[in-house]
C-alpha cells in the first residue's frame, strides 16, 4: 500500500525508531547518494516472519533453502568468516561480538522509501502506518563514560607492518588489507542514538541499522560489494583515501592528488584486476567489465577512490552463487586472495567477524544489493561489547605511518560520535 509522506526525513527517523522496537530489524538508507542501480531511498524490515542463522560451513546452501522458501523480500548480513567456507581456512582468533556468520530473515512489515512515497508491504499496512506516525521522537544524547582500548598500540601497529612488508617483499603477496580492533568493554549504550548521530556525521550511501535480537550493526559504509540487476553484477571496489580539505579550493586540489597518486592507483587496480577475476567465475564469458577505473567520490570526512565492474551473470547460476563466487570482497582481503587472507589470520589480533563481511537484501525479482560492512560499530548489548575495526591497504610502497593515520582518519567520524579521541 502506497502513502504519500509529507516529511521524508521526520518519517524515516520515526520509521527507524519504530522498527528498533522489534526483536529483529533492518534499516538501509542511501542518504541521497541514489544512482541508477537504487531501488529506494530507504529501506526498512522488521520483525521476523522467518529466519536463518548459519555458521561457516553451511550457510551459503542454508541461504539458498531459505531463499527458496522466501523468495520475496529478504534483509541480511554475511560475516567474514564465510571465507572459511570458499576457502580451506580457519579462525582462532579472540571474537568477543559472537555474531552469527551469516543471518537473514523475511520480515513481517517492510517499509520501502522512494521519493515522496512509502510503500508499507504488510498484512497490517495501515496499522503499520498508524504506529510509525504515532512515534515520539527521542532526543539525540551524548554518549559518555566509554573507555577505549586498541588491540595494536602505534608500535605493535608498525612491527607487525613491517613483518607483513616482508612478505610483499618476498612476493608471497602483493597487496593486503590489515585490520585492527578498537572495542570497549562495559558500554552501556543506545544503539539507536548512536547510529541516528553517525548517520547524521557521516551520511554514506549503503548506511545501515541491523538489529539481531542483543546484536548491533550501527553502519556509515560508503562501499558497494556486490550488486544485481536483472542479468547484471555491479561491484564497486574502495582502494584509495584522503581527507577532506578546509576549503573548497584545497578540497579540489587533494583530489586531484589522490586521482593522479601511483601507489593509490597501484592500490586500486591491483583490487580490480581481483575483482574483474572473482566475477569471471560466475560471468557469461567475455563480459566482465571495468566500467569506472580512478573514480573520486566524496564524502563528509574523506575522499574516496572507487572503481566500477561490471558483468553479465551466466544463464542458470543462482544469484547466491553469485555471492559465494566472490566472497569475502578483494578490497577487504588482497592478493594471491588466498594467502592475503591466510596472512591476516596469522598477524592480526580478533576474529573480523560481521566487519568487512557483507550486509543487505534480496528482493521479489530475485535481484539483490550489498554493502561491505566498513566504518561501523558492531555492539554485543548482552555482553556490553562494542567494537570497531579500521583498515588499510599494504603493498610494497606504503610506510607504516602512513597506513596507521589512514587508519585513524577513517575512524574519525565513529569517534566523534562516540566521544572519543585516540592518541595521534
């Protein structure tokens, strides 16, 4: 059923909060970064007509049962560690969160945003519709009294760089994506409030809330994984940042630094040649496609250099398939993919868990779209865990200083919301 909503961003707040009183939701909001390829403005599941919840091992034939037996709307995350699954690896890593490695449920109301419209899919539409208008709107609050911790300190940071520097030097890899933990223990906090301020701080167009019963995704990703349209796969890889200027002339001036930058090219195009690779396995031959190389997209706090590949999807293979062909995404993992991943499990400190794994929907034409679950904040309300991870690319020209403020600028916007600051 179709409402024409007066106040598109009062009614996706109210929407939000709405949904966040159910056991299970799922928010996801482009914040006006819509292109060809969006199927709304923002998209809202909740409360839980069916559900899956997998572990490595089995959940890609588990999501395709369940996909079988749903074939409508669908809203989801995947988790890192499905690599274990693709691959012949393993994790034995500290995992505090305890997320599921894959997750999905067919919701009892969805509400889908485009335009001035709301499209309510429901057997209670109009009830639907009450509630939401009905919602008192919480005032925004500051978050206080969270005490972060680092799994690297700045030098364990630049040893365990410099041992991963040796392997690109040996050529047991060319290029890795090496993560790090910042988590806080006894956080007892809002997730709602906290994702509305994050939203509103760094606005990115594949944001979004996922709650999981005590679980949290509280998102601002600016990166597509994977995408399909009819008979298309669309992927976006990030590989290349620099901040923002202070002004609009310096702003243009360090684009264009980034643009024409070798090792942010050596960076980017290493991944795309991964990509365009991933997407053969499951491409109509001859049809795989870098549509964009080098593109500059801005965002509140960081410029960003992202490419574009395209394909066309092999008559008879399943979109999940689809998915499994290119999981978990060459922009979070390196190349040889394999021994980039191997390597990662060796040298850093924490399962990665739902971050830098996937989040996002299939829909009733069997297409669907996914996020790479990047600058978030992943909370275990239960345990009182919140947690965040921040990466960047390793090849033979980074240096260690500067990959670890890289790091940190990309982590700005979490600490601004959370109040926090980290020693520079």
């Amino acid at each position: 059923m179709l409402f024409d909503v007066e106040n598109i961003a009062d009614f996706k707040t109210r929407t939000l909060q709405w949904a966040a009183g159910f056991e299970v939701c799922c928010y996801l909001d482009t914040n006006q970064f819509t292109n060809a390829d969006s199927k709304f403005d923002t998209l809202i599941a909740a409360g839980v007509k069916a559900e899956i919840t997998a572990q490595a091992g089995q959940g890609f034939d588990a999501l395709k049962q369940f996909r079988q037996l749903h074939p409508g709307w669908v809203t989801g995350f995947l988790g890192y560690d499905l690599k274990n699954e693709v691959e012949q690896l393993s994790s034995n890593l500290i995992d505090e969160l305890s997320f599921p490695d894959l997750y999905f449920f067919a919701p009892l109301h969805l509400i889908r945003v485009k335009g001035p419209q709301a499209e309510i899919i429901s057997t209670e539409s109009e009830q639907v519709w009450a509630q939401i208008n009905q919602e008192t709107l919480t005032r925004l609050e500051p978050v206080n009294d969270l005490i972060l911790q680092a799994r690297f300190t700045r030098s364990d940071y630049i040893d365990t760089f410099t041992q991963i520097k040796q392997h690109i030097n040996r050529g047991d890899i060319y290029v890795t994506n090496f993560c790090q933990e910042f988590f806080a223990t006894n956080a007892a906090i809002d997730p709602l409030n906290i994702f509305r301020q994050l939203n509103a701080t760094s606005p990115a167009p594949f944001a979004g809330f996922f709650k999981h019963y005590d679980q949290y995704i509280l998102g601002a990703s600016p990166e597509r994984f994977l995408a399909k349209r009819d008979q298309q796969l669309i992927s976006q890889p990030i590989k290349g940042t620099a901040k923002r200027g202070s002004s609009e002339q310096e702003d243009e001036s360090i684009k264009q630094q980034l643009r024409n930058n070798p090792k942010e090219q050596q960076e980017n195009v290493m991944i795309v040649d991964l990509v365009r690779n991933d997407l053969t396995k499951s491409a109509e031959p001859g049809t795989v496609k870098t549509e964009e190389l080098f593109g500059i997209y801005s965002f509140e706090q960081v410029h960003q250099m992202i490419s574009t590949v395209t394909c066309k999807l092999q008559d008879g293979l399943s979109p999940i398939d689809a998915l499994r062909n290119t999981f978990p995404m060459g922009s979070m993992t390196g190349a040889p993919k394999l021994k980039a991943m191997e390597l990662m499990e060796r040298y850093e400190r924490t399962r990665r868990g739902v971050y830098s794994g996937a989040m996002g929907y299939f829909d009733p034409d069997d297409d669907f779209d996914f996020n790479v679950v990047i600058r978030s904040i992943l909370y275990n309300a239960q345990k009182q865990y919140l947690s965040f991870q921040v990466g960047s690319a390793i090849t033979f020209d980074a240096i260690a200083e500067q990959e670890y403020n890289e790091c940190l600028l990309k982590a700005q916007a979490i600490m601004q919301v959370l109040g926090l600051q980290l020693n520079k």
